[in-house]
C-alpha cells in the first residue's frame, strides 16, 4: 500500500556506468518530481513532470534524463555516473488542486559511486 | 527568488521540555509553507502545512506552527518533546500552487531528545 515507491533502495556501482530508479506511485497524482539530497543533507529539485510533461529541469548535467511513461511513474537514468553523483534521490508526486498542495515522498535511493 | 532559512542546524532538548524549531523564509508572493520530518534512513513525511486562512496550523504528532507574515516566519513547536521526536526537520516554501511547482528546502535542523 506504498504511496511512492522507489526501487532499488540502495544502488552501488562504479564510475562510468549508467543506471536507472524507477520511481511509482499510486495516490492518483498528476504532478511528480526528483530532489536530490547531498551529503549535508540538502534537498534540491532536479525535475517536475506534470501530465507527462517537463515542467522544471534545474541545472542538471545532460547525463541526467527522467521519462515518464505515464502519469504514475517517473523513471531517472543516469549516464556515465561521476564520483559527485552519490547521493540519496527522493521521488516525490502531488495534485495541485485547489486544497492539497503539499507533496509526498518516496523512501529514497541512496547511490554510492566508486 | 524564493530562500529559506533554518536557524539552528542542531537543536538539543531534554524529554518533555518545549521544542522550537526555527524557520524564516524570502518570497515575493504569499507562501505556501511545510514543515517535514525526516527519520534515519527514511523519506520525507508531511508534518503540517500553511496555505491561506488560519496562521495557527496544527500537525501530526502534537506539533504546531504559526505563520507570521510581518516577521517572515514559520516556526515549528511542540509542547513537550517524545524521544520519538528525534529526527531531521525541515522548513519548504512553495510561491506557487501550480502543478510541478518545487518545494525551496531550508538545510534542515537535527532535533536530539534526552532523557
């Protein structure tokens, strides 16, 4: 019964590889998001899909690249992983109506790259 | 551009005394304002939330937070602190209810309960 699920929790693997989490949720939301947490904690949006669609990209290295299949999943690549690339990704959804605005997040995937 | 600042990156407190997590943000437009809680190894949950009406917004596990709007804060209280409690809070602003919007993080403040 996991809201927002992310897979796999724990991802390690060696610079210059590229992988994959995979984000899902169920609450029937239109909107969701990847945030980046750093080794201090710190939270920053990286992508907003809305409906499927790219709503905010930030300053994000082109090696980064979400696909949304459809309005429940939102997946995020990565290529050619660097050393400065670990960190804990959180998958997050909403709907933005008139009365809900906040938004709900997944467990995390803490990436490790050596 | 939208900022928020969290005073305090760690906070200490004994069991059963108050607890103040301290919270001011920068926005150009009314916020919308959240206070999340995050425990070890964990993802984010939703503790309370301003939009519009009430300044004196009630959350989950007995806290509670006041928007003032002439100081430009949103400080999260407890009454009397649990050992459960222990975890990392975090203060977010949204100048937006705009599907897609981001949430802006304060870096977080570590609240430790002692018995």
């Amino acid at each position: 019964d996991t809201a927002v699920s992310q897979t796999p929790k724990y991802l390690v693997t060696q610079m210059g590889n590229d992988k994959s989490i995979k984000c899902e949720q169920n609450l029937g939301h239109d909107t969701m998001y990847w945030y980046k947490q750093d080794s201090k904690k710190f939270l920053k949006i990286m992508f907003s899909y809305n409906n499927k669609e790219l709503i905010i990209n930030e300053t994000v290295p082109n090696r980064f690249s979400p696909k949304s299949p459809d309005k429940a999943h939102l997946n995020l690549h990565i290529n050619s992983l660097e050393l400065g690339d670990s960190a804990v990704y959180f998958c997050a959804s909403s709907q933005a109506d008139r009365y809900s605005y906040e938004q709900y997040f997944g467990p995390g995937t803490r990436l490790t790259v050596t | 551009a939208q900022s928020v600042t969290q005073l305090g990156s760690h906070v200490s407190v004994s069991e059963g005394a108050l607890v103040l997590l301290r919270c001011n943000y920068s926005s150009s437009v009314p916020p919308y304002l959240f206070w999340y809680v995050q425990y070890p190894n964990q993802g984010l949950q939703l503790l309370l939330k301003y939009t519009t009406g009430a300044t004196l917004v009630k959350g989950i596990n007995g806290f509670e937070a006041e928007f003032k709007k002439s100081e430009t804060s949103f400080h999260l209280t407890k009454p009397s602190a649990h050992m459960s409690d222990a975890a990392e809070y975090f203060c977010a602003v949204s100048d937006s209810p705009q599907a897609g919007t981001a949430l802006i993080f304060g870096k977080g403040t570590t609240l430790s309960v002692s018995s």
